[in-house]
C-alpha cells in the first residue's frame, strides 16, 4: 500500500502509521501482533521506509530507537504528547513534549490537552513554552 502511494504519488512525503499510541504489549497481543511495541514499531517502520515512506507516525517511546535505524531525512510525527501534569486519557505510550523533541521528533501531534481546555490558546502556548525549556 505504502509503494502504491509513493508510485502514484512520487511528489508526495507519504506518511505511514506504525503503532497507535493507545496501544500497548497486551493490547497488540489481543490482536495478534506479537512483540514488544518496540520491536513491532521498529520491524513495521523499516518495511514502510523500504516501501518508500518518507515519514512515519510512531509513539514517543520509539522515536529514539527509530532515529538509528531510518534515515535522518525521514520525519517522525509523535502523537502521545501529554504536558507535564496532564491526564494520559487513553493513550498507553506517552511523553512530554519535550522530552519528545529531544529525543529526536520531528512534528508533535497534541489533540485533547489543547482543545479539552477551557482556553485552548493559553493551552497551546503553554505546550509552546513547555518545549522551549
């Protein structure tokens, strides 16, 4: 699917998704996918970077391990992203922002900690501030 999408596509930074975030070893299992979310992101990464993808969505929790096995010019998008202090919800493989971009994302997914506040902009620049430090 991945080499069909680059094919037809060729201008086009195709993204793949690994992992959801909101999944973990017992979850995986529970669909059958055997391994740790680590290795599973891994394996899966490598097969959609081989296939021509030239940015993948993976959790937090992988981003250092994807960063020595795929090209640097691929782009890691990190959803997951949770402030200090803020409620997980149902996400199972979360990180802070910065610790997110320092260990190596390239763009931050961050949903329910902006748009469930009560002022999503003060939200967002607190995040934006947060990744400063």
């Amino acid at each position: 699917m991945v080499r069909a999408a680059v094919e037809a596509l060729p201008d086009t930074r195709v993204t793949a998704v690994t992992l959801l975030t909101s999944l973990d070893q017992a979850s995986a299992r529970e669909l059958g996918i055997s391994g740790s979310p680590s290795d599973i992101v891994a394996r899966w990464a490598a097969t959609a970077v081989d296939a021509g993808a030239r940015a993948l969505v993976c959790s937090p929790h992988e981003v250092t391990r994807l960063r020595s096995i795929v090209p640097s010019e691929v782009h890691l998008i990190t959803p997951g992203i949770r402030p200090v202090g803020a409620s997980a919800h149902d996400q199972r493989r979360a990180s802070t922002p910065a610790q997110a971009l320092a260990d190596g994302s390239d763009l931050l997914v961050i949903g329910r900690p902006i748009t469930g506040e009560p002022d999503p902009r003060a939200a967002a620049i607190a995040i934006a501030e947060e990744c400063r430090t």
